[in-house]
C-alpha cells in the first residue's frame, strides 16, 4: 500500500483496491449503523451494563463455535440470544437486571475459558474474538451481516415508538398497559444481534465503543429522539471509517482507532459542556456608592 498523502480522496480510492479493504468499509458501515442505533436504546434504558454482559456471553458462543469448526458468529448469535431472552425473562425492570446480569456474566466467562483451553488451533481466531479483525472479513460474512443487519433495522423500525416510550418511564409504559416484558425481550435480542455482529469490528473487550458511546455523545448533543439517533449513527460511522482509513496507513490494530476516536470525542463533548457551565452567568456584586 502506498505512502499516505495529503489527497484523502486519492489515498481513499488506493485502499478500496484492495478486496479485503472494500470487504472491511461494507461491513464496518453496516455494523456502524446497527451500533448506532442500538446504542441509542441501550443508553436510554440504563442497560450499558447488560450489552457488556452480553459481549462476554458472546465471547463464549464464539469461542465454542471456534472449537467446533464453525463460523464464530453462529455462536455468538446463539448465546447472546438465548442469554438476553433470559436476562429479560428473569428480571422485567430495567433498574433490576444488575443481579441476573452479573451472575449470568461469571458462568459465561468461565464457559468461554474452558473452550478456548481446549481449542487447538491458532491463536489468531481467539485474537479476532477479543479484539476484532475486520480486516479478514470474507465476502460471505459481509453477506451475513447485511443480511442480520436488515432484520435489525427492520425490528427496529416496528418496534421503535413501544420501545421508547418503555426506555423513558417503564412504570408509566406498563400502567398505561403496554407489554412490557415483550418489550424487554424484544430489546434484548436486538442488542445481541447487534453484539453478535459489532464483535467482528471492535471484539468483546472493546464492544463499549459501538454499543455504548456514540449514543452517550449524541445524547449530550441533542435531546431530540430523532436528531440523537441520526447523530449516533454518524458517529459510529465516522469512527469505524476513521478507524479504518487510518489503520490502513499506520500498521496499528483497527479496533484501537476506533476507540481512540469516539473515546476523544466524548472527552470534547464533556469538556465543552463543561466550559460552557463555567463561562455561565455570573451575579456580580457591586459597592453602593
């Protein structure tokens, strides 16, 4: 690949010569979207806690699925799913998952340990599952995660005014008589499908950086449900594009970019809302005359 220059365009079509790279940006868009939106749910309804669980309980799909030659994200989708139903079976409240959560969370660890002791293989497939390889996403996963991708949005879509209205008072959702564990299930496994395909990019370690912080930085933008989700999905894209034209150029994992990017740009958001809290007004007092 040739040197970085200061025509992005130029350097932008150099990369998408290269297959793998073209594989790379159409899944990373795809997941970038998901991410987006899902995140905007997750952080409503106080469930960043749950999508970390369920990135270790993907952990543990993947890591079994790897040991039985098959495509990791079968695994992932497979636990993920069968452990978010449960986490919503077992606790309907939101606020009261944190227990079910975490002793679901321990058992799945140690469970994603043994495989990957009894795995044989190389490395490299348990290095993809931490941290992501997007890079080496074939032409026949870009195809699954478009296609997981459009059930996603399409689920989002009919269930996106139930689901808000839920994420915003849950209490007044159920005395007003909406299917509350429905909806809680049907939350669930939206985040574990996302999970399940966001791995692919950030991994389970780093899954806080999709599933989590675009929506943290659109919702200190925007209060507005529509503008924050628009703003969280240009967030995550513009993260995982950054990621990926830069890694491209600085031989450097793809997953530790995209952190770094929406990292930083939570940091700037909080420390501008910070200054402008501070540079508020202010009563002066002045000495009679």
């Amino acid at each position: 690949m040739t040197a970085f220059s200061p025509n992005l365009v130029t350097d932008l079509r150099d990369i998408l010569q290269y297959p793998f790279m073209q594989h790379a940006f159409e899944a990373g868009t795809i997941i970038a979207i998901v991410a987006g939106l899902v995140s905007y749910l997750v952080i409503l309804r106080r469930s960043a806690f749950a999508a970390h669980a369920m990135a270790h309980v993907g952990f543990a799909g993947a890591a079994g699925a790897v040991l039985l030659g098959v495509n990791p994200v079968f695994g992932l989708l497979a636990f993920t799913t069968a452990t978010g139903s449960g986490i919503a079976l077992l606790g309907p409240k939101a606020a009261n998952r944190d227990v079910e959560i975490g002793t679901v969370l321990a058992f799945m660890l140690g469970l994603g340990v043994l495989f990957i002791s009894l795995y044989t293989g190389y490395s490299t497939e348990t290095y993809a599952i931490l941290f992501g390889e997007i890079l080496g996403i074939s032409q026949a996963s870009v195809v699954l995660t478009l296609e997981a991708g459009i059930v996603i949005l399409a689920a989002f879509a009919v269930f996106y005014r139930p689901l808000l209205f839920s994420a915003l008072d849950e209490d007044v959702a159920e005395a007003k008589g909406m299917p509350v564990l429905l909806l809680g299930v049907v939350f669930m496994l939206l985040v574990a499908a996302a999970v399940s395909i966001a791995v692919q990019v950030i991994g389970v370690l780093l899954i806080f950086a999709l599933l989590v912080t675009p929506a943290a930085i659109a919702l200190r933008l925007s209060k507005r449900p529509l503008t924050a989700v628009i703003l969280s999905i240009l967030i995550a894209l513009g993260a995982v594009w950054a990621g990926l034209f830069i890694s491209a150029y600085i031989q450097l994992p793809v997953s530790f970019f995209i952190v770094s990017i929406v990292f930083g740009a939570y940091l700037l958001v909080r420390g501008v809302a910070a200054l402008r809290e501070s540079a508020g007004p202010k009563v002066w007092q002045t000495a009679p005359d």
